[in-house]
C-alpha cells in the first residue's frame, strides 16, 4: 500500500512538472533573453494559470466525481461543471498568462511608435519650452489638439498599477479547451482508482474465502481421522488385546501432530511422513494374517513442506477399505521425493461381498479441494477403482 501511494504520488509530480514547464517552453521560443524565464515564473498571472488547473483537477477527481458521478448525480454534476467553467471564462488564465508576460511589439508599418513620446512636428512650438525642442519658441496657449493626453494611444497612458483579469468581450478558448482535458483527466483518474480498488477488495474477498474454506476443511478431516482411529482402539480394548497400550501411544503421538501442527496450512514432510508411520503401526495391530501390507519410501527429505494430512486421508481410505480378517487383501503404498516433486501411490484390494458403508466418507472429497485450492495447475490426482483394486495417484509440484 505504502508503494502504491509512492508511486502514485511521483507520477501526479512529473504530470504537474511537464504542465508547469510547457507553458515556459512555448513562451521561451520567442525571447533570447535568459532571464525570461524567471520573470515569468515570478509572474502572477503564471501562479494564476498553473494553479487554477491543480484546483480543478483534484477538486473534480477527488470530490466530483466520487460525490456526484459514482453516486449517479449527473445533472448536479453537470451544473457544477457548468459553474467552473464559468469562473474559467473570468479568470482568462492563458490569455493572462500570454498578455501580461510577451512583450507588446507594434506593427512598424502603422506608423506607431514601439515606445516613447508621440510624434512632433520640428515646426510646432511646445508650451513649456521642452528641451526636446530647445530652438523651438514657447507658447503662451499650452500644448496643440494632437498633443492633448486625450488624443493619445490608450497604450501609451501611464498604469494605474491595477491588475485587471478578465477583459470583456473576450473568450479564452485555449483556457477552457485546458479545463475540458483537465476534467476529462480528473474522471480518467478516479475512475482508474475506484476499478483498482474494487480488484483489490475483490482479490482480498476471494483470498479469505479460499482461507475460511481451508479452515473449515480442515476442522472436517481432523475429527474424522481421529473418529475412525478410536474405533480401532476400541476394538483392541474389547478383545482384551496386549497391544491396546501401544495403540494408545501411538494415538497420543498422532494426536499431538493433529493438535499442534495442523492448524498451520504448511508442515514439514518429515513430520507428515513420521504421522504415516505411526498410523500404519497403529494400523498393523490389528491386521490379520491374510492381509499384505507394502509401505516404500526413496528419496532425500529436506525442507520440503505440505499441506497437513493431505496425504493421510488417503492411507486411511486404504485400511478402511482394504483390511479383511476373513479374504486375502492387499495393501500397497509408494511415497517418492524427487527434485521439486513428490510422488504418492496407494492401492488395496476391492472385496466384491462388502456391504456398502451406510455414511460416506468426507475425506477423499475435501482433499480434492483442498489440493484445488492450494495447488492450482501444479498437482495431479488421478483415483481409479476397477473389480478388485482401487489405486490412488497423486503428484504434486512443490
């Protein structure tokens, strides 16, 4: 955010910088003095143009337009448009700016003089005896009609050193051509940032929905991974079973994996493959003879990191669903950690007279979104089931 408004901040500086130094590019061109540049940035008809502009600007960017145009009040919007440009005709920046800062130069060829006292005839006689004139004789009836100050050039008058702004009669086109493109920009502007910030609250809503999504998630799969490893136990303590305490320690290591490290969304694969350990422990106490259990693991770990339990759900799946104390089953699993990836395989055996389970199970459904939402395009899972074995394949980019 802090960037955002850094950068924000030095592009409306540079704008304002080429705003300010065109003017001054344009008026310099017709001068070869090189101090006309800082005449006229001391200039207040300058300060006049320039700020009347960055007035406009932020005052219609910055409250118009989120007032009046966002909240769908075009003809306030309107009328108030009309009222600035208004105050533009008044105030005739450009035409200020232009009159009061180039100098006056007068056409050769009328006759008149650039500056200086009007033309006098060597034959007139001046009242006070001007030294103009020195051999010129005085006269006693004060100066001739053409030399009344009446007569004069409205130009040559003394200034009453009074600033007049606008000139009537006139219409500063260029200024209110200025004012249209600086509204234009102003609604530009803040119709750029409203859409910005929309895609930024858009972004951050779709960010904490995926968030709560992964929480509610996983808050399903823990009480139904420890539900299921209960009932083991159980079944241990009912056929009086020397292994019930071990079965216990080993829940109690799972439990403290479930406890303390799944509330994070990222854990190390080494402890999610020690919680696999313990699990298929746990799981071995109570296979019988008939069942064959294959459990692979090739690779280096490091520091690599998963989602928690998201591959627990599935060695589950397969001692639920592929443990017979009465047929012969098989059970087989592969965990592979290769450069960047880790490779997941899991299969057992399908009991054709097993009656089907009267509660679905959750798990396998919310690991496939939770791999949606934390891998997109970067893991692969493929579930297959065929008359006698279901297989599970799963890769996933880290």
């Amino acid at each position: 955010m802090t960037r955002s408004k850094a950068t924000n901040f030095f592009i409306h500086a540079a704008g304002w910088l080429v705003f300010f130094g065109f003017p001054l590019l344009f008026m310099n061109r017709t001068q070869q003095n090189s101090s006309f540049t800082f005449t006229v940035i001391l200039s207040p008809y300058y300060w006049l143009f320039c700020l009347t502009y960055i007035f406009m600007f932020y005052f219609n960017a910055w409250y118009l337009v989120p007032r009046f145009v966002f909240g769908k009040k075009y003809i306030w919007y309107g009328l108030i448009v009309l009222l600035l440009s208004g105050c533009v005709y008044f105030l005739q920046p450009f035409d200020n700016l232009l009159g009061h800062n180039l100098p006056k130069n007068k056409n050769k060829q009328s006759g008149i003089p650039v500056t200086g006292q009007p033309n006098i005839d060597p034959q007139l006689i001046t009242a006070t005896g001007d030294s103009t004139a020195p051999n010129q004789p005085s006269m006693p009836f004060g100066p001739l009609p053409h030399e009344d100050l009446r007569m004069q050039d409205p130009s040559l008058k003394p200034s009453s050193r009074i600033i007049f702004i606008h000139q009537s009669g006139n219409i500063d086109m260029v200024a209110l051509f200025i004012f249209i493109i600086v509204m234009g920009l102003g609604i530009a502007v803040s119709t750029v940032q409203k859409w910005q910030l929309t895609e930024q609250m858009v972004i951050r809503a779709e960010s904490e929905k995926a968030h709560a999504e992964l929480s509610f998630l996983k808050a399903q799969i823990n009480p139904h991974f420890l539900f299921n490893t209960l009932n083991n136990i159980y079944a241990l303590s009912v056929t009086d079973s020397k292994h019930t305490s071990e079965s216990i320690m080993k829940l109690s290591n799972i439990m403290r994996y479930v406890t303390d490290e799944v509330t994070e969304d990222f854990v190390l694969l080494k402890d999610e493959i020690d919680c696999i350990n313990d699990y298929i422990d746990l799981q071995k106490l109570r296979m019988g003879k008939k069942t064959t259990l294959k459990f692979n693991f090739s690779g280096e770990i490091g520091q690599q990191k998963v989602p928690p339990l998201i591959l627990m759900t599935f060695i589950e799946n397969v001692f639920k669903h592929g443990v017979s104390m009465h047929e012969p089953s098989m059970i087989r699993i592969n965990l592979s950690v290769i450069a960047g990836k880790i490779l997941f395989e899991c299969e057992n055996t399908i009991f054709e007279n097993r009656a089907t389970a009267s509660r679905k199970g959750i798990g396998i459904i919310n690991t496939r979104q939770r791999l949606q939402h934390i891998y997109p395009g970067k893991h692969r899972l493929n579930i297959n089931s065929t008359n006698v074995l279901y297989r599970v394949e799963l890769e996933i980019d880290t």
